[in-house]
C-alpha cells in the first residue's frame, strides 16, 4: 500500500489517493490546500516535500521518522520533482509504510547486541559465583556462639551480602544464559494473573494489582512470560515504595485484530521514569536505583524479543509510568 502526494508549482494538493490519506490518517483529500496545511500532523513529511520544491533535486527512498501521532513510526519516501509553468515547480511523492521492517531490524540488533553482552556477562558472573560460594561456605562453618559477642554481627553480616550477592550473580546468568525456548500456545491474560498471584505475598503491604481487557493466545514460553510480568510487577511496586506511595499496578491487555497483535501495558502509580533515562533503562546494568543490578528490564527486553515481540515505555494516565509488550498473533 503506497500513498500518492502530488503539488502543484504554487504548493497546492493536486492528488492525494487513499491509501495516503490512510498512512496519514487524514479524512479528506486535501485538494486544493497548501501541503504544509496538510501535513500539518505529519512534519518530516512536510520538510521532505519542502527540501524537493526548493532544490529541484529528487530525494529517493529516504526513510522519515514520524510523530507519535501518526500511526506508521516510519515512513519509506520518494519525492520527484514536477515541470510547471515559468519557474514554477510541482514535485510527487510516493510514501510507504516501513514501521514493520524498521522494527524488525531493530530487533535483529538488539539481539545481536544482547547475545555479545551475554557471552561476556556469563564469564564474569561463573567466576563470582565460585568465590561468592567459597566465601558463603566458609561463612557457615564459623559458628555465632563460638564468638565473642562483639563479633557475631559480623558473621552475619557476611552471611547476608554474600546471599545478596549471589542473587545478583543469578541474575546477571538469568540475563546471559542462552534460554531454549519451548513454544506452545499460551494466554497471555492467564499468564499474567499467574504471575500477580505467585507474587502478592512478596511486593509491599496493600499493593493492588488490577488485570483488565482483552487478551490473546499467542505462541510463547509459559516460564519465560511469567517471568517478564513478574519483573515488570516488581519494578513497578518498588518505584511506587521508594516514592513512599502505595502501589497500585494496572495490567490492561488489548487485541487488535486488523494489526493481528496483542498490546499489553503495565502501568503504575509510582513517580514515573524521566523522558531523558526512557532509552537508556532497558540498557543491561542501567540502574536509577543504590542496590539494583540494572538487569529486570534487560531481561524482560531480552525475553520479549525472543518471542519476536517488542516493549515500550511511556507515562501512565495515572501519573507513573507505563510499560507497553507488543506480541504478534499467530
């Protein structure tokens, strides 16, 4: 489905076939406005049309990013310019839709990128684990009692950091380790519901956790999804905590069926995640946090791109911040 865009040598909308006004949501035909009045909600378009009308030369299969309005992300374009009378000059553009293959290459890097993290995260996360266990053992053998009292705490001490420690070094191998993924049809609504149930003895006293919408069946991982609601469950409760408010976590699924998708988003009541760190926090061993490892949200990125889905982050309509998973419908 492409969409035809032809101005006149003074800027206004000769042509603009259906399938444009689809791409671009628009309702009308525009003939007879200016491009720029009718471009209104789509400006890199605009600015490309622009660039052709001023120098005369085409500009051939340039890949445009759209507002956040405008449902295509991306946008494949060619514009040519058009003989007018005098001076005057048209231009007609062709526009495709490109969001699908721009994701679809961002996917391939992520996981490129994930795989090389994860060879080197494995190594260094075996050779802690050896020494955290020698350092753990050791720590077991001296007995409290045995001790002047003086010194007790600091047998339990190093007891309670090399626990600690040793949950980071799973971790870092839970975000390294290559995962053989066994599919089979899943819900993804049952799968969240588990994952809220299995963890409302853990997150902090009065937390609520609100499951609605609608959900599909999607070929994945039980295990692997499970874990992926978990930390975004988790995430959410300890932003809200650490800003002394009461969590209350929303799961709202949502299919369209034209998009043959599923969109799932967890949104909070917490402080929000801040427009300048949005990019960076599913960055691995990113973390906004004294005693976070940086990897939830590495893993659940990680996980979600194995089931050839993709995750987003925004603000929620409650004031935190929402995290969105997008899984196509077999």
């Amino acid at each position: 489905m492409a969409g035809l865009l032809v101005v006149d040598g003074t800027g206004r909308v000769e042509i603009l076939n259906p399938a444009g006004r689809r791409l671009l949501g628009l309702a009308s035909e525009c003939v007879g406005v200016h491009y720029l009045e009718a471009l209104v909600s789509a400006p890199p378009l605009a600015a490309v049309m622009t660039e052709c009308l001023e120098t005369g030369a085409p500009i051939v299969r340039r890949s445009v990013e759209m507002p956040s309005t405008v449902t295509p992300s991306h946008l494949g374009v060619t514009v040519s310019p058009l003989a007018g009378p005098g001076d005057m000059r048209g231009a007609i553009c062709l526009f495709s839709d490109l969001t699908n293959v721009v994701e679809l290459e961002e996917q391939l890097r992520l996981k490129e990128t994930l795989a090389r993290l994860g060879e080197l995260t494995a190594g260094i996360a075996h050779e802690f684990r050896n020494g955290l266990a020698t350092i753990h053992g050791y720590s077991r053998l001296l007995d409290p009692d045995a001790l002047p009292r003086q010194y007790r705490p600091y047998v339990e001490g190093i007891r309670q950091e090399a626990e600690v420690l040793g949950k980071v070094v799973t971790n870092f191998l839970n975000f390294a380790r290559p995962e053989q993924v066994l599919f089979a049809p899943v819900d993804l609504g049952a799968i969240a519901r588990r994952a809220a149930d299995d963890l409302r003895h853990d997150l902090p006293e009065r937390t609520t956790i609100a499951i609605d919408g609608g959900f599909a069946e999607i070929q994945g991982d039980e295990a692997l999804l499970r874990q992926v609601f978990g930390n975004l469950l988790r995430n959410a409760a300890e932003a809200c905590e650490s800003a002394g408010v009461t969590p209350a976590i929303t799961i709202q699924g949502q299919v369209d069926p034209a998009a043959r998708s599923c969109r799932v988003s967890v949104d909070d009541n917490g402080p929000g995640i801040a427009q300048d760190v949005r990019e960076r926090v599913f960055r691995p061993f990113f973390t906004t946090r004294s005693r976070g490892t940086g990897l939830g949200l590495a893993i659940v990125q990680k996980i979600v791109l194995m089931h050839n889905g993709r995750v987003a982050i925004d603000a929620s309509p409650t004031g935190g911040a929402r995290l969105q998973l997008t899984f196509h419908l077999p």
